[in-house]
C-alpha cells in the first residue's frame, strides 16, 4: 500500500481514504462491541480501523449474536412445555412472561460471552 501525502504548512499530512464497501446491517449487539473496542481495546480498534475491516467485524459479530439469540431461543422452546402454541393460547400472560425471561437469559449469555469476551 503506497501513501502519499499533501502538505499544509509545514506538515505532511497523509491522504487517508476509505473505501467504498457494501454495508450491512449492524444490530445492537454489534453496536456494544464498538463500544466495547473503543473502550477496553483500543489496539484492537485502531488496527481495524486502519486495515478498513471494521465494519465487517461488527457486521461478523452482529450475525454471530443473531444466530446465538435464535438457537438459544430455539432450545428453550423445545425444553420448556410451557412455550407451546397450546400454552400460549391458554394463557397468554404466563406465555408472555416466560418469554421474556427466557429472552433476557438468552441476551445476559450473548453479552457475556460474545460481546464482553477478553480474548475479542
């Protein structure tokens, strides 16, 4: 990669571009992990940053946590009998409630281990 630079005053400034990618979306849990880099792992940041591979980090680890939410979703309702269709026409509340909680174990375990993970 060849550098060049413009000079303003008595300064070589470098011409730094990035470059035009297809972005995708980046979902909340992506969002925590900037956070997190800018944060606790500011190496880690800068690098990406400058290699232009940012975004698609945050874009890897959006889908990673996605998935993990919906598998982890998946085994709950299959494990529970509460969670069924037959359950949750029954009684609606109690359905809802567990949901929910299943819901925030299932957060409480991504951002644990995917997003404020030590080894990033």
């Amino acid at each position: 990669m060849k550098l060049t630079y413009t000079k303003v005053g008595n300064y070589l400034l470098p011409n730094l571009t990035i470059k035009n990618q297809n972005y995708k979306r980046i979902n909340k849990y992506g969002l925590l992990k900037l956070q997190y880099l800018k944060r606790n792992n500011k190496a880690f940041y800068t690098t990406l940053l400058m290699k232009n591979e940012l975004t698609n980090y945050l874009v890897s680890v959006s889908n990673e946590c996605e998935n993990k939410s919906n598998n982890l979703m998946e085994q709950f309702k299959k494990s529970d009998k509460l969670l069924s269709e037959k359950s949750r026409e029954i009684n609606q509340l109690e359905w809802t409630k567990l949901m929910n909680n299943y819901n925030n174990i299932a957060e409480a375990i991504i951002l644990n281990e995917l997003i404020y993970n030590k080894n990033v």
